[in-house]
C-alpha cells in the first residue's frame, strides 16, 4: 500500500476546514492633520516631568528605607503608565482635547461644505 493509497483511505482525518466566507473590511482613511492633538502626547508634554520627579522621589525613598520590591530595571514606563491612567488630570484632559479636535473637525466640515457651495454657485 503506497502514501498515496493510505491519504486518499484517511481523507477524513487530514481534512483542514477553510472560512470561504471572509469579510474585508476597509481601513478608513486616515489623514495626518497637525491640529489634531493626541490625549497622550498632550499629557506627557503637561506632565511628563511632575511624574518623573515623582518617581526619583519615590524610588529614593524606597532605596533609603531599603525596601527590596523596586530592583527591576523596567519598571521605568510601567509607574509612568500606572500614574497617568489612574490620574484624574488625564482624563480632564482627555474631555478637553475630544472638544477641541470635535470642534476643529466640525469647522473643516464647514469649510468643505461652503466651498463646495461656493464653486456649485460659480458653474451653474
């Protein structure tokens, strides 16, 4: 009996089950715009520095009082992530940020609809 004799005996057992029915969905468009603010770099320019002087104080604190726990050499982003997100000023900040890229979005809607006015009044 050849490999192919015993595949074609077994074909039930290497049957693989293929989704035929993907769904694409498409990527909108996204388009830098320098006016648009992201929540976290507006914060880290804000209060980047208060949390890293928080930090160096904290952490010499517990390298006076000999605590062991903060021997790990990467907990460097993991206390600036815990500070930021548990922060009520990021999510102040957050609020802020939401209304004034909403509101810049709504004036360039604004715009494109009267300049889409505007020509449709210069060529009828």
């Amino acid at each position: 009996m050849s490999w192919v004799d015993i595949l074609k005996k077994n074909e039930k057992d290497f049957e693989v089950n293929i989704e035929k029915d993907i769904e694409y969905k498409d990527t909108p468009n996204i388009i830098y715009d320098p006016n648009i603010k992201d929540l976290d770099e507006e914060f880290d320019k804000l209060y980047s520095i208060k949390i890293y002087d928080i930090k160096f104080d904290f952490k010499q604190f517990i390298e006076e009082s000999s605590l062991p726990f903060l021997n790990i050499k990467s907990t460097n982003n993991l206390f600036i992530d815990f500070i930021k997100y548990n922060s009520t000023n990021y999510y102040n900040l957050e609020k802020k940020i939401n209304e004034e890229n909403d509101k810049y979005l709504l004036e360039i809607k604004e715009e494109e609809e009267q300049e889409k006015n505007d020509y449709s009044l210069e060529y009828d």
